[in-house]
C-alpha cells in the first residue's frame, strides 16, 4: 500500500497491489463488457454514458468496486469502496501483481473471506444490502421504445399485445412524453388526459412507467426549475455559480442529489406523477450524462451529506443517489405499495434503491453474448435485479437474434425489450411467424415461472444469495469452469445456456456435477461433463436439478389477471436429499417486513422403490388457493401407493411418460409414495 501526491488535483492517488498467483482468477466489478473471468485486465471505475458501446469499451454505466478472487479452490472478495475514479489491474501490466488504485480519497477496503464465491457475495450483501423485494408485476414482461407516442401509438402497442394473447405487464413512457423534455410535465398534445390513459392502461393490465432524468431546464416559467433555483438545489462550480450543461431540453440545471434536504426536495416531485397513477419510474442520463462536455467539470461542488467535496468525489455516486431519492419518495407517496425504479448509472450498494440494465447495447449477436456476460457479472457484484435491451436498443435485429434474445431475457431477473427511435419497431409480434409464437411461448414461460424467480428473489432479499450464478459459483475447484460464460443457474434449481450464434441447431452445454433433468423432453442427464443439445430455433437448452421443486402458474396476460386457484408443483425424482423454497405474500404492499408472508420449504428424498416429499412453514400470509397440482417427473418405479399425512391417497394417475400427477391439500406436510 502507499499514497502518492496528485500533482494535478491536490491531495494522493491511494494505491494498493497484492500478489497474483498463477492461476488465480478474478470476477466481478458490474457492468465491464468482456470476459466473465478479468484475468489480465486492467479496468476503470467512472460512470460513463457509452452509446453503443463495444466489446472491452470502459468505461461504462455503473462503478462497482468489489471484486471476487478464486485461487486454488479458495474465493476472497475485495470491496474498494472508494467513490473517486478508480483503477483494477489483474495482472495486466504485471501477471505477478494485482492491484487498485483511486485518484484521491482513502485507501479504504474490504477484505472478505470465503472460502466460497457465495460466502464472499453473501458478506458483501451484508455491508451494501440486497433488493427490496418488488412488485410482482414488475418480474413480468415489459415493452419500451424511444418513444411511444401519442396516446393512440400507446394504446396500439398494448392492443397489440392482448390481441395476440402474449402477456406483458409494463408499458414505458420515453422522453418524448414531457412538454419539451421537462420532467414532471406533459405533452397535452400527445397525452391530453394522461390520468385517464393510466387509468384506462391499467384497466387492461398494463403499469405505465416514464422516465425522468437529472437535467432541470432553465426556464423560469417552468415550477420545478424556479423551486430549486429559489432553495438554491442546484448543483454550484467553484466560482459558486450555478452549473449548466445542454441535454434533451436544453440549457439544464442538475440537482445535487448528494445533499439530503434535495432529496427530500425530488422525492416529493413525483406526486403528480403517483396521483395520476404511474407505477414506476425509470432514471436514465444520471452518470451524470451532458452533452458535448460528456459529464460535469470536476470543480462542480457537492453537498455530500454534510462532506463537502468535488465532483471528483461525488461523480460515481451521483446516479445512485438520484435514485435514491427517486425511490424514497415514491414508497412515502405511495404508501404502504412497492414502488419500481431502474436506473442507468449506479455504485456498489444501488440495489438498496433500483433495478439497473446494461445499458444502450447494440442489435448484434456479439452484444447477445456480451449482455450474458453483463448480467451475470452484475448478479455477483450485488446486483441481481438487472436485464439488457431486448433486441438491442441500436441497429436493426432479424427475426432469429429477436427471438434468441426473448429466450434469453426470460430467465433474467428483469425481462424489458427496448429500442432506439431510429429503427423498425420490435414487439413480439414485429417479425411474423414462426418468431411470434416462439416469443409467446417464451413469455408465457416467464409467467408460467413466476412463482419461481419470485422465491428466488426472496432469498436474495432475506439471505443474500444472487439470482443468477456462474457455473464457477458452482463449482470453483474446477480451473476449466473459470472460463466458462456461456451457462448460468437461475436461483439454484434451474440451468440455462443461452443459444448465442445465428443459425446453430446445436450447441454444447456445461451441465455441474449431479443428475439434471432436460426441461423439454424429461430426459435424465448424470452431470459433470459437457454434452451436445440440439436447439432449433423454438428450444433453448434448459436443465432442472434432481430433486428440485419447481412452482408454477397458470399462464396469464398480466399479473393478477385472475385468482390463483392451485399453483402447479413440479417435483423431479433424486435419489439423495434436496430442499426448495416457495415465498408468497401479497405481492405488492411491505407486509412482507411484519413477518406477513409465507416460506414454505420442500425436502425431495427418493431411493430406487420410495419418494418422500416434506414440507414446513414460516410466516403469516395465507395464501387463497387451497391445493397443489403435482407433476413428479422421473419416478424409478410405478406407484401403487401414496400417503400423505399419514393417509392414503388413491386418486392419482401414472402416465405413459411416468408422471404422476395428484392434486393434494396446499398445507400437507409429508407425502410417501412407494
């Protein structure tokens, strides 16, 4: 470690360097696009509004200064929490040494042991916290565009999507919503009943999400700018004058988010918005993008609660405490609902406040693999509630890059198509057949496992495990699983491996040691070992664990469409122990922090004449279905008998591809069949 004078600013650069052994691997640091393992990279932290951003193009986005190391089968963690522009060098200059350094402030870092790589991920939850468990609603399917507009192009797009019976939740609101870009405002225009269309949106199924950036417009007829000019909000240069940059609106002023009593001030901003019933807001430009200038000088003064500094200081954290404020203040307006936000740009300890995605990516094959890549790096740095621009939001994707991209969106934690204003308009439908349907089936999927990433998300919340996982979080130990990018679990229970080149009928996938379960024809696969899978266009490899309980719902337009009068359980048959969550509550409201809600556990235990099911409760939601469906796949012998809670159970049938289905009591807690 050493300190060393910053000629140029004042003060030290802090840097720290370690040793790097020769095969110790690096995973980590948000948003960076290249290789899952960083491994001879040398990267840097300062948010970064990178259009169509390319393979090893850094920075971007998000500054997410924690890193993982795996050597020799043992995984420690390093968070460099440091707001000033920082550095990552993973033997790079030196495959003997790694290090990190920053431009100013303190030489501040966490060191945490594993010796898992989810040891690592857990402790680090505990220092920067986990997602607040969302809507349920906003884990469906969502449409966005730059931009839909006016009211009828809106309503067309959510004609569409009932009409051709493929279910979506979301409809955003892009810029061109506003009277000239001003944010908390309306183009009468275009929305000349913008409460009655949310109204009506909502009546069909649909929460109307719009977007709000930092750029104030200077205009001293516009309510907003004048408030925060008067209470003095905005952020100041050096020479105490305002600071002014061009962005959509115009000539702009930025609050300076750092400054709690401003963002007392933004939260209470959206209550329009609320009243009129939006549902959830999206920050974007909050690196803090400025056009020309591409971010503000670094003279510009904040407030940093209580600490005064520079932007230098404040730069990396400006966008997270944008939608800090962004969120605080919708959960106070909106009482006792959950609120939904997304953000562009973000630091270690975002997901408190936000959903983040990649960014603006790029209609291409090579950027599909790159947002696999993103959002599983992204889940290991803390945040798990992360998706890419379905389709790309730049260039122009055919048919089949749409549909890949569907497939893989399905089994991310946030599933949003979006697109720039320039290119043909991509819906689910845009492409015609087969595509249509391939891309119903998928959604319909994504609802069909809503139950699932539901639970999935609650054990990220309540425990601090991420929602998708490296095969290297599988298995460390093993030096060929370090380079491997392609596959990912969803939770524990469910492996997916995304089809990431046009044309291919087949690829290889990874399967981790223990038997899977192909998801599509049932088959049992012993694993440890890559194996070729066919994937023609309407298929896309995915493989459950033995033992897994997978929950299931009817498929829906929209959540909460209609009761929930049984949820589906699929049990797959394991010869060794196994045990799966289901979390339900209301779905909407923070009931779920008085202990109002319901973890059930299942405890799978099969031999070669015998499965036992066991299930035990916690918590204070009663659910309103009343039974299970079962579907318990892969059963070694032919039933003849079924006890549950110590009765028998004769109405039950065996099918001739060995599924038995029984429908059982949603409270039971043990079930022999033999």
């Amino acid at each position: 470690m050493h300190w060393e004078e910053n000629v140029k600013f004042g003060g030290y650069y802090v840097f720290c360097t370690k040793t790097c052994h020769a095969e110790e691997s690096f995973f980590g640091l948000g948003d960076k696009p290249t290789e899952l393992n960083l491994r001879g990279k040398r990267l840097k932290n300062w948010n970064t509004d990178a259009y169509s951003f390319a393979w090893n193009q850094d920075p971007l986005y998000r500054s997410i200064p924690f890193y993982i190391s795996v050597n020799e089968g043992i995984a420690h963690g390093i968070f460099f929490d440091n707001t000033f522009k920082a550095h990552f060098d993973f033997g790079a200059e030196d495959p003997t040494k790694t290090s990190f350094w920053a431009d100013g402030g303190e030489l501040q870092y966490y060191y945490i042991h594993g010796p898992h790589m989810m040891d690592v991920v857990k402790s680090y939850h505990i220092l920067t916290g986990t997602h607040p468990m969302p809507p349920l609603w906003a884990l469906g399917y969502h449409q966005c565009r730059w931009s839909y507009y006016p009211e009828a192009k809106v309503k067309k797009i959510t004609n569409g999507f009932r009409e051709n019976k493929i279910p979506c939740d979301g409809i955003y609101l892009d810029i061109d919503y506003m009277d000239g870009y001003r944010c908390f405002t309306w183009n009468r225009k275009y929305f000349s009943d913008p409460k009655r269309m949310i109204k009506e949106l909502a009546a069909d199924g649909f929460k109307t999400v719009v977007i709000i950036d930092p750029g104030i417009r200077v205009d001293d007829n516009y309510a907003v700018f004048k408030e925060g000019k008067e209470k003095r909000h905005f952020c100041r240069r050096s020479d105490d004058y305002f600071m002014e940059g061009h962005v959509w609106p115009g000539r702009c002023q930025f609050p300076d988010f750092t400054n709690p009593e401003v963002r007392e001030w933004w939260g209470g901003l959206f209550d329009e918005l609320v009243q009129m019933g939006v549902a959830g807001v999206w920050n974007d430009m909050n690196e803090p993008a400025v056009f020309g200038a591409g971010t503000f000088p670094d003279d510009v003064r904040h407030q940093y609660d209580g600490y005064r500094g520079s932007h230098r200081k404040a730069h990396n954290v400006y966008g997270m405490q944008m939608v800090r404020a962004t969120y605080d203040g919708l959960r106070k307006l909106m009482k006792n609902k959950r609120p939904f936000t997304i953000t562009r740009a973000g630091y270690s300890g975002v997901q408190r406040f936000s959903s983040v995605w990649t960014g603006d990516n790029v209609a291409s094959w090579e950027h599909l693999k790159l947002g696999n890549i993103q959002c599983q790096r992204l889940s290991v740095s803390g945040i798990s509630f992360c998706g890419t621009d379905i389709g790309g939001f730049s260039g122009e994707p055919d048919g089949e890059l749409f549909t890949r991209w569907i497939q893989m969106g399905t089994f991310s934690p946030f599933m949003r198509a979006h697109s720039a204003g320039d290119t043909k308009e991509r819906e689910p439908w845009s492409f015609g057949e087969p595509f249509t349907s391939i891309n119903r089936k998928f959604i319909e999927l994504r609802y069909r496992l809503l139950p699932y990433l539901y639970s999935i998300f609650w054990e990220h919340h309540r425990y601090g495990f991420p929602i998708l996982r490296p095969v290297v979080m599988q298995e460390q130990e093993e030096i060929t699983n370090h380079f491997r990018q392609d596959e990912f679990t969803y939770g524990d229970k469910i492996l997916i491996c995304p089809v990431l080149e046009p044309g291919a009928t087949s690829r290889k996938v990874y399967l981790p040691k223990g038997k899977w379960y192909d998801f599509w024809s049932n088959l049992v696969i012993e694993g440890g070992k890559e194996i070729d899978v066919q994937t023609p266009l309407e298929t896309m490899p995915i493989f459950i664990k033995a033992g897994s309980v997978i929950p299931e719902y009817p498929v829906m337009q929209y959540v909460g469409e209609k009761e929930i009068e049984e949820v589906k359980l699929n049990v797959y048959f394991s010869d060794y122990e196994v045990n799966s969550f289901l979390f339900e509550d209301y779905g909407e409201t923070f009931a779920y922090e008085q202990d109002i809600y319901l973890e059930k556990k299942f405890v799978v235990n099969g031999s070669r004449a015998k499965l036992t099911i066991q299930q035990s409760m916690e918590g204070l939601y009663t659910p309103r279905y009343e039974n299970y469906e079962f579907n318990i796949i892969g059963l070694p012998f032919k039933p003849t008998r079924i006890i549950a809670d110590n009765k028998e159970f004769k109405d039950f049938t065996f099918d001739k591809d060995k599924i038995l289905k029984l429908k059982l009591r949603k409270n039971f807690t043990q079930i022999v069949i033999d």
